[in-house]
C-alpha cells in the first residue's frame, strides 16, 4: 500500500466507473502510482490540505464545479489541472482557460489522448484532438476573467438575470451587463448558451 504522503494525482467525478477507469490509466499506462479518488468537491479540497506532493487534479466539469476549477488554478498554481468535459466544445474550453485550466479533454477521449494529458508539462496547454483538431498549440491566449465577471457568468449559470444580479451587488443592470459582455468577449463567445 503506498504512503499516504507520496499521493501526486487527485480525481474528482461524480461517475465511480470513469474514477476506476482514470486511476487505471494513470497507474497502468501513465506510470502513476498513486492516485486517489473523489466525488465530492468538498473530499479533493480537504485532500489538498492533507497530502503535500499532489501534482495533478483530473477534475470533471460541470457547472456546479465552474467555481472550483478557478480556486484550484488560481490557488494552487504549481498543480496541473485537468478537466474532463462533456461534449466537444471550443467554447467551453475557452471559459476553463479564462479561469486558469491549461489541458482540457473530453470525456470521449481514448487512451491515448488522456494519457498524452498526463504528460503534458505543467506550463503547456493541451486540448484534445476530439475538440479541436491542433491540439498541440501554445500560443492559445485568452484573458483571465476578472473576479467580477466570473461572478456574473456564475449568476447567470445559476439561473439569476442581470437585474438580479445588481440587485445582490447593488450596482446598476448596466454595469452587471458591462461585466457579462468584457467576460464573453475575453472568452470570445456570442451567446452564454454556447456553454451549455
């Protein structure tokens, strides 16, 4: 059994059979060897104040972790974060990449292509070839969202609209709508469904 000290790669998905599946790969065909799972948010974010050598967090996305994606990057810098999305979208990368993700694959990835992910240094970005067909390209430039947008595309993710939006900040519907146009310029998308 390996020393609970020595885990370097974390999960987190709600699915036990993807979990089995991503510790196998990482252990059999990665050469990962100690690797633990998780499928609550809560369990990862506590395993990080416990173990002190993680170096990689497969996490799979959905919009109820849209806020965990951005702590793990922005307070664990040196982790390389994974994230695992459900279907093939550019967009969606993109928002991942405003809130710090630097691999991206999807969850119709083969083996290969999760184990190349792995791999990847930590300063590289990767987006798998089912997403976008480049996938080895490092000049991907897309600014970081500032807290304000990222807490307005989080609203809006959660069903409030603008108006209740500024209702909660106490600042005008103008404003609040100044932030959700900044953020989706910077993620270059058009509508906020092309997230879903």
């Amino acid at each position: 059994m390996d020393d609970e000290e020595s885990i370097s790669t974390l999960i987190l998905h709600s699915n036990i059979y993807t979990c089995i599946a991503l510790e196998h790969i990482a252990q059999q065909l990665a050469g990962i060897n100690t690797v633990k799972s998780y499928y609550k948010t809560y369990n990862l974010l506590r395993a990080l104040t416990l173990y002190e050598n993680i170096k990689t967090i497969i996490i799979a996305y959905d919009i109820g972790r849209f806020n965990t994606i951005d702590i793990l990057s922005s307070s664990f810098p040196d982790i390389k974060v994974i994230v695992i999305i459900p279907k093939k979208s550019f967009a969606l990368v993109k928002l991942l990449f405003s809130l710090g993700a630097s691999k991206v694959i999807c969850e119709y990835d083969r083996i290969p292509g999760i184990i190349t992910a792995l791999q990847y240094d930590i300063h590289q970005t990767y987006i798998s070839p089912l997403i976008r067909p480049d996938s080895h390209f490092g000049n991907l430039k897309i600014k970081r969202l500032t807290p304000m947008e990222k807490y307005v595309l989080n609203r809006l993710f959660t069903g409030k609209t603008l108006k209740e939006i500024s209702f909660e900040k106490g600042i005008s519907v103008k404003t609040i709508s100044s932030h959700k146009s900044s953020a989706m310029n910077k993620i270059k998308i058009k509508k906020i469904a092309e997230l879903f």
